[in-house]
C-alpha cells in the first residue's frame, strides 16, 4: 500500500536520516535564499564561541593555575622579601580595633588568647 512507501526522504521503518535531493536544496535557497547562509553563519559562530569559552573557562586557567603553583611562573610585581614584617604591627587582644571586632575578618574564627595578631 502507499501508506507504508516513503515520501520526501521520510523513512518510518527506522532509517533517521533524511536523503533531500540536489533540487530540493536549490530551491530551498530560491525561496529564503539568506536562510542557509545565516544557519550556517550562526552554526559556525556558535561553535566556535563554545570552544573559545571551554577553553577559557576549563582549560586555560586551569593550565597557569596549575603551571604557577609548580613554580614555573617568576612573577615579577610580587611584594619584595620583608615588606610584610616591615609594614604591619602586632597587636594585643585589648587593641580598640580587635576589642569590637575579636573574630578574623577572613575565616570568621576568634582570636586565641597566645596569637600573634598583625
């Protein structure tokens, strides 16, 4: 029966993919001749976006990230040897700025009575 013969490169009995002759093509192109064009335009742009942002977000990063921490990166604007002894002071727990405020700033942890506190 005519039912079960496929039609326009639709093949019900399993096959997924779709054969479209050469003039089905052109005359896709005739009738919204900018379409293809911009399909693959954008195709090609957003492909080549999402290697840019796998690349930047998973590789690269993580390649200084580790490459630094191994040492193989000799930063040159880094603070000279010292400048933290030479800058800073130590206070005591009975300091006005440690007395209302007696927790680190960064981990939120209170201060113990033997830490040295700059």
């Amino acid at each position: 029966s005519k039912a079960h013969e496929p039609r326009d490169g639709f093949h019900p009995g399993g096959n997924s993919t779709v054969d479209l002759p050469e003039e089905k093509i052109s005359r896709c192109t005739e009738v919204a001749a900018g379409l293809l064009s911009a399909v693959r335009a954008y195709a090609g742009f957003n492909l080549l976006y999402s290697t840019f942002i796998l690349i930047g977000v998973a590789g690269l990063s993580q390649m200084l990230y580790f490459l630094a921490r191994r040492g193989f990166f000799r930063v040159s604007d880094a603070a000279p040897p010292g400048s933290l002894e030479r800058n800073t002071e130590e206070v005591g727990l009975d300091d006005p700025a440690i007395v209302d405020h007696p927790q680190c700033p960064i981990c939120l942890e209170d201060f113990g009575e033997n830490e040295v506190l700059v």
